[in-house]
C-alpha cells in the first residue's frame, strides 16, 4: 500500500482568487421570509455603504443601487447571485471566506467595522436565497426629502450666486426660487426636468461637463452636491 503524504494547512477556510471558498464554515440561512426594505436595506446601509454607496465605491463596487449591488466582480463571481447565496460573493467575503476580502474590513478602531453577525449573515443569506428581490427605483424609506428652500438655496447660494443672482445674472439664468432654476437661461432654457434626473441638462453643467459653457470648472460642484441636486430634480424640484 502506498503511503502518501498529505500536507493539510491547519486553517483551510480562506481561498485566495480563483480558490474555491470552504461553504461548510457559512452560517445558515434564517428560515423565514425575509423583508428587502425592513432588514436587507437598513444592514447593508449600515455595515457597507460608508465605502460602497454614493460617496466611495472602494474596489468599484456600489451597492446603494440595484444595478451596483448586482455586479460581476472581476475576480470573485457575482456580487449576489439570485437563488443562490452560497455562490454570491459578498455572503463569501462577510465570512471572510475569502483571502484579505473581509468585508467590512477590520479595523482597529472598535465600532468602527464590525464583522457581520451569524443572524445578520442568515438574514441575507436567506434574502439572497428568496431571489434577491430588490424593488426598481430609490427606496422611498431611506430618501430624504430635498427641498429648494431648505437644501437648493444654500447650495445654489454659494456655489453659483456670485453670477447668477437678479438680473444681473450671466446668460439670464437665476438660482433665486426654484421657477428660476427650471425655467433655466438664455441659451439653456429648461435646465431642470422635474422628475426627470436623465432630461434635466444643469446635472450635465455642475458635473463640470458641459465644454460649451465659459468656465466648466466654475461649474464643477462637489459629487455629494450633484447627488444632492439629482434627489431634488427626482422628487419633482419643489
Ligand atoms: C471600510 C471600507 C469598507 C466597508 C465598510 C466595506 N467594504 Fe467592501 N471593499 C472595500 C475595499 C477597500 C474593497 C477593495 C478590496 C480589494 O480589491 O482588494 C472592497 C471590495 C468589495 C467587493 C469586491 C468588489 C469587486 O468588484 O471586486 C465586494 C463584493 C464588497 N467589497 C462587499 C462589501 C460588503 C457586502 C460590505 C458590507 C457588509 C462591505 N464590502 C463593506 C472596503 C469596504
Ligand atoms: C464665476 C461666475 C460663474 C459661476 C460661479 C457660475 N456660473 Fe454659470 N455661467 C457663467 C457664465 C459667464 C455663463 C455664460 C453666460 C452667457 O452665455 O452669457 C454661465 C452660464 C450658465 C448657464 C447657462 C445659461 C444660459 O442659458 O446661457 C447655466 C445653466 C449656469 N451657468 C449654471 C450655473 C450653476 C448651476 C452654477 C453653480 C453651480 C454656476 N452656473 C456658477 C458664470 C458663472
């Protein structure tokens, strides 16, 4: 009989790309119907969006939208395939299934990045198994209302006011009132479509875009700020 060595390393639960993550360790899924909006959303936002939302999109990974969070990785599979939690990638990297792709990554500041509980892995897990329903469009709970008044002018104010104020403002188009922001310029009427993000071009000028305009850079805003300005023209620009 031969005699064969195998070489076991102690700890074989972390693969490294391309390596074949050790399901056994995976926590189970929670046996029961599990709520997208009321459980999913809210665990997500909490542990991942810090680095995976709007703001950052730390290995060009966004999972605050449905068409970010459904990603192919390039080296790990799909981000979260439907039916299928054992194969998704994020319920392998929460368990740290994978080599240096703990996710959240530990830190060492305490309650900074904490691991993902054995319930909360289940939670997903189950969600993912439940077909990974994720409605269409914004979740309505977590958007906060944006208004002219209180968001927009302050913005507005200071970003755009030194030209665009009264009548003296450069190519006939004021930041004054939300009517004036719609109605747009001169050679820009109609900047904002409300409820229209897509329709509406002043998201094209204040992403700096717009070569046309004299002084892209001074209408360049901030990412946050676009986003801001974005939510407004989606909710109906009141
Ligand atoms: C503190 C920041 C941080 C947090 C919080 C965080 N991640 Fe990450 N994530 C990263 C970084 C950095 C990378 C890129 C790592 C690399 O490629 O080496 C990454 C990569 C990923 C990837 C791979 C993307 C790709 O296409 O290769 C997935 C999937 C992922 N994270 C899921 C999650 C999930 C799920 C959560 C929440 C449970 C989470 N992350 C929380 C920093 C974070
Ligand atoms: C330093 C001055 C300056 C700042 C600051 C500035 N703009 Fe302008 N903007 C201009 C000038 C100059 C024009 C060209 C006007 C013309 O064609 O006569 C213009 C044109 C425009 C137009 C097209 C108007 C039209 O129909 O011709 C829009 C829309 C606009 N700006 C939006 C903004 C917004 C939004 C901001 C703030 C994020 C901003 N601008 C900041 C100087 C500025």
């Amino acid at each position: 009989m031969a005699v064969t060595f195998l070489i076991l390393p102690l700890s074989v639960a972390a693969a490294g790309k391309g390596g074949k993550p050790d399901l056994s360790k995976l926590p189970l899924p929670v046996a029961r119907p599990v709520d997208f909006t009321k459980e999913v959303y809210p665990l997500l936002k909490e542990s991942c969006f810090k680095c995976h939302g709007a703001e950052k999109q730390k290995g060009k990974y966004r999972m605050d939208t449905r068409e970010g969070a459904f990603k192919v990785t390039d080296d790990y599979g799909p981000a979260i395939k439907p039916a299928h939690s054992e194969e998704s990638a994020v319920i392998h990297m929460v368990c740290g299934l994978i080599d240096e792709m703990l996710m959240p990554p530990p830190s060492d500041k305490p309650g900074q990045s904490e691991k993902l509980t054995a319930e909360q892995v289940g939670i997903l897990r189950a969600w993912i198994d439940q077909g990974a329903v994720w409605p269409e469009g914004p979740i309505q709970e977590f958007v906060k209302p944006v208004t002219f008044e209180a968001d927009m002018k302050p913005l507005f104010t200071s970003a755009c006011g030194a030209c665009h104020t009264g009548s003296a403002a450069k190519g006939s188009f004021a930041i004054d009132d939300a009517a004036a922001v719609i109605k747009g310029g001169a050679n820009y009427p109609k900047v904002v479509v409300p409820g229209d993000p897509k329709k509406s071009s002043l998201l094209t000028i204040i992403a700096g875009k717009d070569e046309d305009l004299p002084a892209p850079e001074k209408h360049k805003l901030a990412p946050k700020q676009i986003e801001l300005v974005e939510q407004w023209i989606r909710q109906g620009a009141k």
